[in-house]
C-alpha cells in the first residue's frame, strides 16, 4: 500500500457512514476537501497535491482554508521529499539518508495527523445537534 493510500484509508471510513447533502457551509467544505483526498492522481502526483489545489474553497472559513493550503503545500513536497530520500539512501551517506528520511517522515506524519483532525471535525459536525 502506497502512503497516498494509506492517508486516505481513514478519511474513506467516513464517508462509509453515510453523508447525506450538507446545508451547512463549514461541513460541506469539510466534505469537499476529504474527497479531495480520495481522488485517484496520475503517478506523479503520487500525494494528491492538483486534487487539493482543485478545491472549491466556497463556503471555508479561515481555518478550513489554512488548513487546506498547508494539505496542498504537503501533498506538492512530499515527492520531492520521497525522491530525495531515496536519492539519499543510494548515496551511500547514512547521516544524509537519516535526515532526508527524517523530513519526509515528518511531512508524512503532519499530513496524517491533519486528515485525522479532518475526519474529527467531520464527526463532530455530522452529530445531529
């Protein structure tokens, strides 16, 4: 399983409960942007970076759309981040390899914790009040 899919695997276990059509806006950018996440890229845009910046941002407030600009700016640095990794781990230089390795770890870690604050948010605001 690539990470790509591995990040979306939760955010789909949301949509399994059953979205209906949102009313409201906040909980519709929310929708907007999780299945933003669940598009299928081409191989090199492995991280889903051209789905998020396709993103309707209508309806976000603020935060939604600060956190949807930090998604697109992971999700446009993680290949650059794998393949520097990679390129360090053949060079031979394990300190270079650690800390490409290191940076794309965590890039990787920020953009999981970010979907799941995602899925969170989507939980809460799915609540029938």
């Amino acid at each position: 399983m690539n990470s790509r899919k591995a990040i979306s695997l939760g955010a789909a276990l949301v949509l399994l409960s059953g979205c209906g059509p949102a009313e409201n806006p906040l909980l519709a950018c929310l929708q907007r942007i999780e299945a933003a996440g669940r598009v299928a890229s081409p191989d090199d845009d492995s991280f889903g970076a051209a789905a998020y910046a396709k993103e309707d941002r209508k309806g976000c407030n603020a935060a939604q759309l600060a956190r949807l600009d930090r998604v697109i700016a992971l999700t446009s640095a993680l290949p650059g981040l794998s393949a520097a990794n990679e390129q360090a781990a053949a060079s031979g230089d394990k300190a270079a390899h650690m800390a490409a390795f290191q940076r794309f770890n965590d890039a990787l870690i920020e953009l999981n914790e970010i979907q799941r604050s995602l899925q969170s948010d989507l939980a809460a605001l799915e609540q029938p009040q």
